[in-house]
C-alpha cells in the first residue's frame, strides 16, 4: 500500500510535520504551491479573507494522478480556523475518490478542530474516507519541537500500523 503526503505550508511549519511523516510513514511528499503571493503584510489580509470566504485559487500541480496511493495525509495550516485556499482548492481540483484520508493541521493556537472539520465534509462529499486526523499547534515552537510534537502523535494515533 503506498502513502502520499500531500500539503500547502506558507511559512515552513506544516512542512516541518509532513516531512516528518514522510520520512517515519515511509511515504511520497507532494506540496501543494498557491499561485497567489502569500507572505507580504498585505497579501496576508487577503489570505485571511480569502480563507474565511472558502474562496478557490490557482495551485500547482494543477492535475494530480492519485492511483497508485491508497492512503493519504492531506496538510494544511489554519487560516481563519479554516483549511487554506489552495489545499479547499485541492480537494476541490484532484480524485480523491475511494481514498482513506488521514487530515492534519497546524496552528499558532485555535480553530485546528474546525479547519479538520471543514475538510472531513468535504473529503466526504467527494466519496473519500477520513480515517484518522490531528492538530499540532505551532506557536513558539522551533523546528525540532514540531518534530518532536509529530512523533508524540504517530506513536499516540498507532499511525505506523496503517503501513
Ligand atoms: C492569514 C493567516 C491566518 C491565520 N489564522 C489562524 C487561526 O485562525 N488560528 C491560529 O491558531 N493560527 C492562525 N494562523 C497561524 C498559522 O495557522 C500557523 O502559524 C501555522 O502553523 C502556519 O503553518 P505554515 O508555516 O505551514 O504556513 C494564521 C496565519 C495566517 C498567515
């Protein structure tokens, strides 16, 4: 059964925890790129909206052929206590048809449980299965913390027995 780790990350912390997966799962590690600049002051006010309003973007890869994976870490940050634009474009954009989805998301401190939630219904929707998901809250945490945080949760959610 082969794995795929799949994930936007703006400033570094998601990707912190989907290469950790990555390299303890065994798994392929695709990140999902927004078309949109993301980082300046003012482009961040655009973000907030943009994930508040659940509005679309362009992403690279624009097609993504999932079929030789069965199981799949899908990543994202928490925008708004929402998931962010390009990965509610990415469940939106590839099949995820069939698939067994485990869902996670980083945050400084609150709405990781919503943004997990938003995604489930519509992994949901599109006929996916989501079967397991976690949170890791990234606030003051260096980049060996986040590691460590990652771990605590493989070993906690038995994630390795999915292999
Ligand atoms: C536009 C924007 C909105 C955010 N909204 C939230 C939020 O609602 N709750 C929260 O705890 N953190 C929020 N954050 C912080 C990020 O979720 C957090 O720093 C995350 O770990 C960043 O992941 P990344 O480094 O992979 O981009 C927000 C950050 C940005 C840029």
């Amino acid at each position: 059964m082969k794995t795929l780790i799949l994930y936007y990350s703006g400033t570094g912390k998601t990707e912190i925890v989907a290469k950790t997966l990555s390299s303890q799962l065994s798994g392929d590690l695709l990140k999902v790129t927004d078309h949109k600049e993301r980082n300046s002051f003012k482009s961040r006010i655009r973000s907030a909206i943009d994930a508040f309003r659940e509005n679309k973007t362009k992403i690279s890869p624009k097609k993504l052929d999932l079929d030789d994976y069965d199981l799949i870490y899908v990543g994202t940050p928490v925008w708004m206590t929402n998931p962010v634009p390009a990965i509610i474009t990415a469940i939106d954009t590839y099949n995820f048809k069939g698939k067994n989805i485990v869902l996670f998301a980083t945050m400084k401190n609150v709405g990781g449980n919503k943004a997990i939630k938003r995604m489930d219904e519509k992994f949901q929707s599109r006929g996916a299965r989501v079967i397991n998901s976690f949170t890791i809250k990234t606030q003051d945490k260096n980049t060996s913390q986040i590691t460590g945080d990652t771990l605590s949760v493989i070993r906690l959610l038995n994630l390795n027995s999915n292999l």
